[in-house]
C-alpha cells in the first residue's frame, strides 16, 4: 500500500513543480491544482491506511505526520486562490519543502524495508 501512495505523492510533486512554474509566470491553474491534490489527497489516505496495517516503518510514519502538515499548508494555498487573495509565500515554501522531505522519508522507509 506504501508503494501506492508513494506513486500518487510522486505525481503530486510533479504537477506541484508545473504549478510552481505557473505561478512564477503568474499564470496559475485551478485546474492542475485540484488534480495535485487529489492525488496528494489519495496518497495521504494509502498512507495513512498502510500505517494502520503496520505495513510502513518509522519513516513511514513521520512521512505521514509531514504530509499531514503539507496538506493543511495546500488547503491554505487553495482557499487564498479561491478567494482571489495573494499566495503567502511563505506557505508556499512551507508547503513544498514539507512535503519533499516528507517524500525522501517515504522513499527511504520503503528502500530500507
């Protein structure tokens, strides 16, 4: 189940770096936002199912607390889109730096076995 979730996240920061591009051009995608976070949304849930059936290690773990974090931070990112605010950048660096850590922890609770 790890592995699966570790696929979505892999999706999700992919369409995570298209979006940072985008919003550097200024030209930012709802649409490519919603589906970065369904799958991180998807990946969260495989996670935290995998967690459940003792099926991840300790990084396992802590990837999951992580990506917990890193999804309050994208929830915070949608609702200022969808309120025509401006993106705190701060958030954005919080949001993304969290959730590749969280990714190299997973990565490396997976390998490690």
């Amino acid at each position: 189940m790890a592995i699966y979730a570790l696929i979505c996240f892999a999706i999700a920061a992919v369409l995570g770096i298209i979006l940072a591009a985008m919003y550097q051009k200024g030209q930012l995608s709802l649409g490519t936002a919603v589906i970065h976070g369904l799958f991180a949304a998807i990946g969260l849930v495989l996670l935290i199912i995998a967690v459940a059936q003792a099926d991840v290690s300790t990084l396992g773990k802590t990837a999951l607390v992580l990506f917990i974090i890193a999804a309050l931070g994208g929830a915070v990112l949608i609702y200022n889109h969808l309120t025509k605010h401006a993106l705190p950048k701060p958030v954005i660096a919080i949001h993304a730096v969290v959730a590749v850590v969280a990714f190299l922890l997973l990565l490396f609770g997976i390998v490690r076995g």
